[in-house]
C-alpha cells in the first residue's frame, strides 16, 4: 500500500503506554488491548505517517492540576518512568513521538511536528479523555478529523460510547470510523 505524502492523512495514535494498559494500573482502560489490536493494524498501513503520543506529569504542577494530582499521587513520577513508557506493540521506530502533560494532544508545536497536516486519524486510549481532547483541539484548528471507534477505549464501555456521540455532533469537523473503512480509503 503506498500513500500518496503530499496529501495522506497521518495516524496520531494516543497514549499506548504502560500506565493505561497494565491491569495493575489505577489508570487502567478495559478494552487496552482491543484498542491496541485496532491501532496496530493502521500503524502498519500509514508508516512513517504516524504520531505516537504520551501522556506524562508535569515537574510541578501547577493550577487546577495540583489538586488533580492530590487524588492521582501514584502517576507524579519522571517522564522516563517505565510508567509512561509506549507499550511493547508499538515500538517508535519512524514515527514522530509527542509528548505532553496534558490531556490533548493537539496543539501548534504537534502541527509543526507533523508538517500542518489537515487530516488526521486518532486511535488509542482513552476516548472519553486524551482521544476526545484531542479531537476537539484538532478540529477546532482547522484539521479534518477521523476517530476509529474501533481502535480506541474508554473507561468504561459507556463512557466509550458517550465521547463518540459526542465527537460525532462535530460533523463534519469530526468523522466517527472504523479500521475498515479507514485502511480501504488508503
């Protein structure tokens, strides 16, 4: 499969780390791994046109995060951490890692980072939170947005499913897809 690089859209695949899939994890998502089979198989098809994000804590946080982090103390460690380490399945190889303290992943430096794509497709963990976040702010700067319900996970099977209604009254800003549709549009 060959992308055309002056208009293919990028795969920008959310927070696959250690944190979000490890049942032992207070962050753990159910549905990790059904989130994480989905993104594989988009990885494979867009190559080197692949984000990979992070989530990590500040050095000191600062603002309404303080109190965030006053419930979550378990999570404010370094960003090398093997807490926040990309799970196994996805190795970085070519891919342009994005790492950011926040929720969304979005914003002018990911832009810069990935040539001022105006089409990305997100996957990953979880829906109701970093996906979500990110789609907004994607969309809100001008970029078409596709979101792979099948390839991303919420906190709970519900909460997966309220995001994506959510996204969805965003259209056409926003597209709700699958894998499959998603790999026979490549």
């Amino acid at each position: 499969m060959t992308l055309d690089f002056d208009s293919a859209p990028w795969l920008v695949v959310i927070d696959m780390q250690s944190v979000f899939g490890d049942p032992g994890s207070d962050w753990y998502t159910p549905h990790f791994d059904t989130a994480s089979a989905g993104s594989q198989r988009l990885r494979q098809a867009f190559g080197s046109r692949t984000a990979l994000t992070r989530f990590v804590a500040p050095i000191e946080p600062t603002g309404a995060w303080v109190p965030y982090y006053r419930d979550w103390p378990f999570a404010l460690v370094p960003q090398t951490d093997p807490l926040y380490d990309l799970v196994p399945a996805f190795p970085v190889g070519d891919a342009v890692v994005v790492t950011r303290e926040t929720f969304g992943k979005w914003d002018a430096a990911t832009a810069s980072a990935l040539g001022g794509p105006l089409d990305i497709v997100l996957c990953g963990v979880s829906t109701d939170c970093c996906v979500l976040s990110t789609a907004l702010a994607a969309a809100d700067a001008g970029v078409r947005v596709r979101v792979v319900a099948d390839a991303c996970a919420g906190l709970s099977d519900l909460d997966h499913q309220r995001a994506l209604d959510v996204m969805a009254l965003y259209a056409p800003l926003i597209e709700i897809t699958t894998v499959d549709e998603v790999l026979a549009a490549l």
